[in-house]
C-alpha cells in the first residue's frame, strides 16, 4: 500500500520551481561570484535590501537565517537563556517553537484560539496574570497547525493590550501570501510599524524549502544583538543560497511562483474539504483555511488521535497528532492535516482511508 502522508507541511516536488532556480544559481554566480561564495554575517546584503523595501525598512533591520526556525531560537536565546521568563502562545501552536523556547527556559503560558483566532479577553488576563511576559508569539495568518487568521478587529487589540503592557511580539508569517479567498489582512509588523514586533517570514512554503532561507525583520532595538547571535551561531547564513534567491527575485520570478503555488494549494484544499465532508464523522469539526497548508480537525471526545495515529501509519496515512501542538495536555482527540504536499486525487483516497479507520474504531452507540 502506497503511503500518503498527511503529516509534514511542505510543498510537492511538482510545486518547486526548479528551472527558475538553476538560471538563477548561475545568475547570481556570473554577476557576483565572490559575494555569493563568501561569509556574510547578517545575509547576503543584496536580498536584505529586496525584503526590506518589501518591509519598509532598513536592511540593517533584516536579518538572514537558515530557515525561520532558526529566528524562533535566536529569539529565545536572547530573551530567555539567561533568566528564564513567561511566554505566551496560542494553544495550539507550531510545535517546534515550544521545544526551541522550553529548551532556553521559558515558561510556556497557551491562550485559546477562536474561530477569529486567539481569544484577546482571555490574552488580557494573561498578561494580567504573574510577572509580565518577555514575549507573546502568534501566527496570526493561516496559523499552523489550526489553519486559522486572526481578524483585522483583533490584531488591533492584541498590539494595543502588548504595547500597554511592554510585551513584546513575534509575528510568525510563513503562509501569509498563500491566500485562495478573501482580502489580505495587513501584518502586525504594517499594524504596528516594526517598533514592539519581531516579524519573521520564510522563503520555505513560497520558493522551497531547499534553500533553507528565511528572515526577521527586528525593531531597531533588537537588530544588533540578534546580529551577535547569528554571527556567534554561525557566522553567517548560507549565502550561496541567499544570492540564487536574490537574483531569482530580481528577475520577477516571485510572485508568479507564489501565485502558481497558491492555485495549486487550492486546489488542493478543496479535495480535502470535499473528501473529509464525505468520509469523516458527521460530528467531526473543522474550520475551513483561506490559505496556507493545514486543516485542524476535532474528532469526538473518543477518539485517541495519539493510539489512532499508529493504526493510521499501519494504512500509510500518518497524520500529526494534537496533543503535540498543544500546552497543557489538550489536543488528544484531535489532529492536523496537512494538505500542500499531496496531489488531489491522493488526498481523496488517503482521506477516505482515514474515514475507514474512524468507523472502524468508533465505538458502538449505546442502547
């Protein structure tokens, strides 16, 4: 039985832009071949100046990374190596970020998400709660793993109840250009103008993740000590791959891609929606995302989506299981869904494989 993965949010080799990609390499090694085979702490300067006009800042602002993960721990590093501290996070949240930021001391704090996004009411008496957090982190658009966005009503009032409070933010921005519906919504970054928000983003999920190239763009408060982070880290990012990504941007190959990608992940979208709506429970519930990569379903309060997962494996359709996003022991009859890296015709059958399992394991109605 073929296997048909539901588990990791990345895009499919036929969404990769691979042609694009080699002219580029071999752009960037005709017109800057020593720039783009050295170090170059902070990044390649030529892509810090694209996505600064991009962000409306200073290129001394951007700071490069090996992938956007590695922004979640230089973050934390900074902010919680030394003394510890409380963070905020939605609940559920991206796993990785909770084992990076628990790994340099956090004390980890979850707010409920909403069909809106985060509950702001229970965020204010959170913040209100104990010391004051060093940090509140969100992925307000299209948010992994719940698929989720934050309304434009509540980004106003999370910045405000952060800002009264000296809270610091980090807007985790991955998915936000790969909208299929609605108006884009601007970022806390635009919302706020980069004075109390980290904002980080990757090239991940709308070029490849290959190129392991992501960014912050850092409050100016923050920009030299991060820098001092990433130099003691590494020295400085892959440059050689920042340069490709540079030249392929500059030559106009970014939007398209993400406009292409986007198409396709609607289409992938809807298979899933309309295979889940045919093979789940009646009584199984979800919201359906406007854009990025992941569905985020509740199964009735039965179901072991952890025990479930190993029963899904044995039919090769692994999923994530919810418990792993979450704070403080929820999650368990959930799970997320990853959409972006199966072609539509497998979603169907790996989605109807699961809905096959789901009977099969319910239990009997009482009589």
């Amino acid at each position: 039985m073929d296997t048909i993965s539901f588990a990791r949010g990345v895009p499919s080799a036929d969404l990769l832009p691979v042609d694009d990609l080699r002219a580029a390499a071999a752009k960037a090694l005709e017109d800057n071949p020593a720039g783009a085979l050295s170090y170059s702490p902070g990044g390649y300067r030529p892509l810090r100046e694209w996505i600064g006009q991009r962000h409306g800042v200073s290129p001394d602002r951007v700071l490069m990374l090996n992938g956007s993960l590695q922004g979640v721990v230089f973050v934390a590093q900074h902010l919680f190596h030394t003394s510890g501290g409380r963070l905020v996070v939605e609940d559920p949240t991206y796993d990785r970020t909770l084992i990076a930021m628990r790994t340099f001391g956090a004390e980890i704090t979850g707010v409920a998400l909403t069909p809106e996004g985060i509950d702001t009411d229970m965020l204010e008496r959170v913040l209100d709660a104990g010391p004051a957090p060093k940090l509140l982190y969100v992925i307000p658009t299209f948010q992994n793993p719940s698929g989720l966005t934050l309304s434009l009503e509540r980004r106003h009032r999370l910045l405000d109840l952060c800002r009264q409070r000296g809270v610091l933010v980090m807007e985790d921005d991955p998915y936000g250009l790969l909208r299929f519906e609605g108006e884009a919504l601007p970022t806390l970054h635009e919302l706020d103008g980069g004075d109390n928000v980290i904002h980080s983003s990757s090239f991940t999920k709308t070029v490849a993740p290959g190129i392991r190239t992501g960014y912050l763009v850092l409050p100016e408060r923050l920009a030299a000590p991060l820098a001092r982070i990433s130099e003691n880290t590494v020295i400085g990012p892959n440059t050689l791959a920042e340069a490709t990504l540079d030249a392929y941007c500059r030559a106009g190959r970014f939007e398209p891609n993400v406009a292409r990608a986007t198409a396709a992940l609607k289409e992938r979208r809807d298979a899933m929606e309309a295979a889940l709506r045919e093979h789940f429970p009646p009584d199984a519930r979800w919201t359906t995302p406007s854009g990025g990569y992941f569905y985020w379903v509740d199964l009735p309060e039965q179901f072991d989506t952890g025990a479930l997962l190993t029963a899904a494996s044995e039919r090769g359709v692994p999923f994530v299981k919810g418990a792993d996003f979450c704070i403080g022991g929820g999650g368990r009859s959930s799970l997320r869904l990853a959409f972006s890296a199966v072609k539509p015709d497998q979603i169907s059958e790996g989605i109807a494989r699961l809905g096959s399992l789901l009977a099969d394991q319910r239990e009997p109605a009482a009589v």
